[in-house]
C-alpha cells in the first residue's frame, strides 16, 4: 500500500513541478521518507485538492517529440506571461505582449490559447498549484488546532514569499466571468475545502465555543487575506519595518484568540 501511495504522490508531484515556486519538491524529498501516518495524511491532502490525475507514466520523457515541443512552447509562453504580469499587470498582458517578448507572432500563440482570457487562466491555475503545494506540509499535522495554525502561517508565508502568485489569485480585477468553469477554481475551491473541514474538526473537538463553522471558516480567512493584501500592495509602510513582521504574528494569535472565544 505505501508503494502505491508513494507512485500516486510522485505522479501528482511530477504533473505539478512545473507550477511550484523555486522549491519544488521531487522524489528525492524527504516527504517520500515520512512515517506512514503522516504519509497517508499528506497523500489526502493531495487526493483532496486533486483536479486531473495523469498516469505516472506520462512525463516528459515519454512523450513524443510533438507533444514536447507543444509542453516546451506552452511553457514559454507562461513564463513570458508571468514575467509581464509582474512588471506591467492584468492590463498590460495581451496575446501581442507575450508573443513580442518570446520572438513569435501572434497566431502562433493562438495555436496554444484562444485569447487572452484563457491564457490568464492558465496562470491562474499554476498559482492555484503553488499555493496548494505550499500548503501541503499542514496536512502532517494530527491536531486540528496546530493544524490550523500552521495552516494559517504558510497562507501568510506565501502570500509574503510570492506576492505576484498572490495577487494573480485574489487581487487582480481580472474577468470573472468563465472563472467557475474553469481547473484553476475547482483546485482553489479544494484547498479551501481542507482548510473548513480543518476548522470543522476544530469545533467538533471543542477548541471552538461556536459550533458555525463555515463563520469561524470566514472570519479566518478574512483576517489572513486582509494581512496578506496590506503587505503585498505595499501598505504596511506606516509601521517600521523591523516591526512589520511581528506585528503580524501577534495579530493572527489574537484573532485565533478572538474567534475562540466566540
């Protein structure tokens, strides 16, 4: 059984590396030489938020020189696209942008997007990865309450880590429209998902007066966006700098103390 988790893991691991942050993880991780226990806890974790399963033999490797060449150029264009949303923004992304920073024309990305909207939602769902990944390594802990806590402390990590992802997931006005149909929203609404059935096994072991859970969910997380938010768009300049982080810190002990008292 723990071979077949370790397969379904790395498969999972393997389909996502490209979306991942500069730390990515990989086989030789040491997430592969954990106890079962936490093992099969972080395979839920990913079974959970899981959106496309691909057969762990289709990797790079073994796709056909085509089928290369088509994941090479997709992630060309990704790669430009990311790089110019983070200099210029939603508005300054267009399939002409992209196609001038890479040194084609604009039909050939066409070939791979049908507009720009799509193509942003590509994005979106490598975002939507690296966050998920991120918070992957909450899901080793047994207690709902640290659980949560440390959940709540990699959701501030990588918003404070990786601004950009940030506010391509939640900040940019982007269209909205199409959004819910798209993998980008399923694996965002998955994360959330493990993150409310963490508050869920909170109040049913009482760490909660309240037993509202999709509220004591909310408020949470509204607290943590709102924290993120003033320091990705830079309003957190009123406080010295050396201060910044530790006012943070104390601010979400006090409002996990808040909401427990509710």
């Amino acid at each position: 059984m723990r071979h077949a988790n370790t397969v379904y893991l790395n498969t999972q691991l393997l389909i996502w590396q490209s979306a991942l942050p500069p730390r990515q993880f990989s086989a030789q991780n040491p997430l592969f030489n954990l106890p079962d226990k936490h093992f099969t806890e972080l395979c839920f974790f990913y079974e959970h938020c899981l959106v496309t399963f691909v057969p762990s033999t289709i990797t790079m490797s073994t796709l056909s020189r085509k089928e290369r060449e088509k994941e090479s150029m997709r992630r060309l264009i990704l790669d430009a696209a990311h790089r110019i949303f983070k200099e210029k923004g939603y508005d300054g992304l267009s399939i002409r942008s992209i196609a001038e920073a890479i040194e084609y024309s604009p039909a050939t990305l066409y070939l791979y997007y049908k507009d720009k909207n799509e193509l942003f939602f590509a994005l979106q769902y490598e975002a939507a990865a690296a966050k998920r990944d991120h918070l992957a390594p909450a899901a080793l802990i047994e207690d709902p309450w640290e659980r949560l806590q440390e959940f709540g402390r990699l959701y501030v990590d990588f918003g404070l880590r990786f601004p950009d992802w940030y506010d391509l997931l939640f900040l940019t006005r982007a269209p909205m429209e199409h959004i819910e149909n798209q993998d980008c929203w399923a694996l965002g609404m998955s994360t959330h998902s493990f993150f409310v059935e963490t508050v869920r096994a909170c109040v049913e072991q009482r760490y909660f007066k309240s037993t509202d859970v999709d509220t004591i969910a909310y408020t949470l997380w509204c607290h943590a966006h709102g924290m993120v938010s003033l320091f990705v768009r830079e309003r957190m300049r009123m406080y010295p700098e050396a201060q910044r982080m530790e006012l943070a810190e104390r601010s979400a002990a006090m409002i996990a103390k808040m909401t427990m008292s509710l």
